[in-house]
C-alpha cells in the first residue's frame, strides 16, 4: 500500500460521527471530485456487508485496530 492510499484509507476511518474530515482533505485522495456519504449511507452500506473477513500477513498490534475494522463490517480476522 503506497503513503498516498494509506492516508486516504485512514481518513475514511476517521469518517466518524465523532472525527470531521474536511472536504478538501477527502477530495485530495481523488483525481475526480467524490461526494462523500452521508451518515445514512454510510450505515445502509455497512449493514448490507455480511461475513467480511480481514486478514494480515503480519500481527495487529493493537486492539484498536480490531475495533476500527468492526466498523467496516468485519466479523472475522485471520
């Protein structure tokens, strides 16, 4: 994962009700202009991922990071 995805990846974690993450930081991840979703969205989209697995070829170090991929739907770590 290169530096450039990485940041955007953590700023869409951070997209929580209570992080804010300003438009033009969303925007800079994109080449195109994205609209983000609304809070609504969002959790219509996280209800229909079922099953969803997360795996590491290293070790998570922290607890946290169990807990942020919750947020994402996953159920299940190998």
């Amino acid at each position: 994962m290169t530096d450039e995805i990485e940041d955007c990846s953590k700023l869409k974690a951070k997209q929580k009700e209570r992080f804010q993450v300003s438009l033009d930081q969303w925007q800079q991840c994109f080449t195109e202009p994205v609209n983000p979703l609304t809070p609504e969205d969002r959790k219509s989209w996280l209800a229909q991922q079922t099953g969803v697995v997360m795996s590491s070829d290293a070790f998570l170090p922290f607890r946290d990071n169990i807990d942020c991929a919750k947020q994402f739907g996953v159920m299940f770590v190998a």
